[in-house]
C-alpha cells in the first residue's frame, strides 16, 4: 500500500494528461509525443515544468527534454498497469478515491481563499509597527548553544552556577567541573528565523548573557555571543508582510468555512465510533498551504535581509522551529 500510495499520484496525472485529448487536440493543442497512440501535448508538458518553479531561458529546453522522458515512461507505465487490470485493483482504487479527495478539497480550499481581499496599507503599516523586534528593532544574533543532558532536573542549581560566567568558555568550564554531559553548538539567527517567545526572551537582554531554555530533551543555555542590530524599513518589509497576511486571512477564511460546513452538514458515526459526536466548532481543514504559486510555503514572512547561518551538527528544537507563520 505504501508502494502504491507513492506511486498512483503520479500515474494519476499521466491518466489524466497523457491519454487521448480530442477536446483539447479541437482547441489548437499542440502534440509533443504520443505513446502508443496516446498523446501529450505542450500543455500536459508545461504543467509538469511549472512544478520545478521558475526556470531560467537557458535551462527549460534541457529541462523539457527531461520531463518529456520521465512523462513518456510514467504513460508506458499506465497503459502496462491498464493492460494487467490494476486501475480495477481495490488497492489502487483506494488510493486513487483518496487523492481525488485531496485534490478537489484543495482545489475548493484555493477558491475560497482566492475571493479574499489584498491586505490594506493601513494593514501593513499596523502589523509593522506592533512587530518592532521583527523590523524596525530587528536583531541578529550569534548564539553559542549549550544542550545540558538530564540538566532540567538541577536546572536552579545550573542557573546560578553560570551566573557568574562572562564568556562561553566561561560556561563550559563551569558544567565541565561541576560533571555535566553536554553538546555545544553556534549558530547566527535573524530574528525571523526564531520563536516568537524566545525572541521576546532575547531581546531584553545584552551580548554576554546566558538565557536558559527547558525542552524535552534537555536544558539548553543560550549564550548571546553578539547582538547586531539590523533593522528593516516600512518599504522594504512592506512585500513580505503583505504575503503573510494574505496567508493568514486566507488560513482564517479557510478554517470559517470548515467550521460552517461542519455546523450545517447531517454527520453519523458507526461502529467503534457510534458515541462520537461532530464538534462544529472544529476546524479541520488538510493543512495544505494556500497560498499563491510565488509564495514560500516554510515561511510565511521570508527574511527581510538575506542571512548567513552556521549550521550546528546537532539541531536544538527550541531555536530551529522559527517563528510559525512569521
């Protein structure tokens, strides 16, 4: 099932655009290959390269060729699966229902997000002006990360420890003697590209300060290495916060509108789940980005200011997430 579940969505597009197109043949479409009397045509083709994003001039016809070969092997793919009757295959079938479903919910999610209004000025200027930490006292900073193992059970005991400490080796030694395991790592973090209750944390506080961090796997200090302060006029912000809030207006609509069709639709459960009962306030829609092809889907608000980040080998969850939606 896992096979197939990987492998029918893309057979799924091939039966959809690869098979005999006589109505769009009678719209002046343009043949490029046909397989075994099957046809593609230049507009099957220029969907599969649209999902490669933009292309430069130099590389779409090379990119063209390439996706031709992989549309002409997915269709002799099909007509084979035809032939040994799996497109009859429970199997198959299932799966096929399944990303039918997705795709036509998607597809209803994008319209009623599409009829929402373009965020005002106004708008902007206000999400600019309540963000400063993100803008206009926007920071970046270094941060040397210290993941004590087992450490939120002294997490009192380690706080005053390092309190005296002045430098990071001054905080390494300190857990050194005192028999902490721990790993270190450093990173530059913009301040979009941090949670928004440890950016908050961070801000009020100076280069030479140690912020310490409870997370599930271990206690983690934050030693503020250096602090550079990198702020982002109204213009130059205006791009990336209009695109966020379009994202979140679209998301809000998104979740009403589950919500309405939920309030009004006649729901029953069976079996195991006969004593469930429908909550019409839940807001379940598949969390697909809706948002427009241009838009970067791991982040809602990208970078203002391009940024260079060391990589640690081992990642802390509490500074790698970012800010969700921002």
């Amino acid at each position: 099932m896992k096979k197939i579940a990987l492998i029918v969505p893309a057979l799924m597009l091939v039966m959809a655009g690869c098979s005999k197109h006589d109505d769009a043949a009678k719209a002046g479409s343009q043949v490029v290959a046909k397989v075994n009397g099957s046809e593609i045509t230049v507009h099957q083709l220029n969907f599969a390269l649209s999902k490669l994003g933009k292309l430069d001039q130099s590389q779409v016809k090379a990119a063209s060729e390439k996706v031709l070969q992989q549309m002409v092997d997915l269709e002799l793919l099909k007509q084979k699966s035809v032939d040994e009757k799996l497109d009859r295959d429970p199997n198959v079938l299932q799966v096929l229902e399944a990303t039918k479903q997705q795709v036509l919910a998607q597809a209803y999610m994008q319209k009623v997000a599409a009829k929402q209004a373009a965020p005002s000025a106004d708008d902007i200027k206000k999400f600019y002006d309540t963000h400063p930490e993100l803008f206009s006292e926007r920071n970046v900073y270094v941060i040397q990360e210290f993941a004590v193992k087992d450490g939120n059970e002294h997490a009192s005991d380690i706080e005053t420890g390092i309190s005296a400490a002045k430098t990071a080796d001054d905080l390494a030694k300190w857990l050194k003697d005192n028999n902490y395991v721990f790993s270190a790592n450093a990173s530059r973090k913009a301040a979009e590209q941090l949670p928004l209750e440890l950016l908050k944390k961070l801000n009020t506080l100076k280069a030479g300060d140690t912020l310490v961090v409870k997370s599930p796997q271990a206690l983690v200090l934050l030693f503020l290495a250096k602090v550079d302060r990198q702020p982002v006029d109204l213009e130059k912000a205006k791009p990336v916060i209009q695109q966020f809030l379009v994202n979140s207006n679209q998301q809000t609509v998104i979740k009403n509108e589950v919500s309405a069709l939920r309030k009004d639709a006649k729901v029953e459960f069976y079996g195991d789940f006969s004593k469930l009962t429908l909550d019409s306030g839940a807001t379940t829609a598949p969390a697909v980005p809706v948002a427009p092809a241009e838009a970067k889907p791991e982040s809602a608000v990208a970078s203002p200011v391009s940024e260079t980040t060391e990589q640690p080998a081992h990642h802390n969850q509490a500074i790698e997430k970012g800010l969700s939606g921002l």
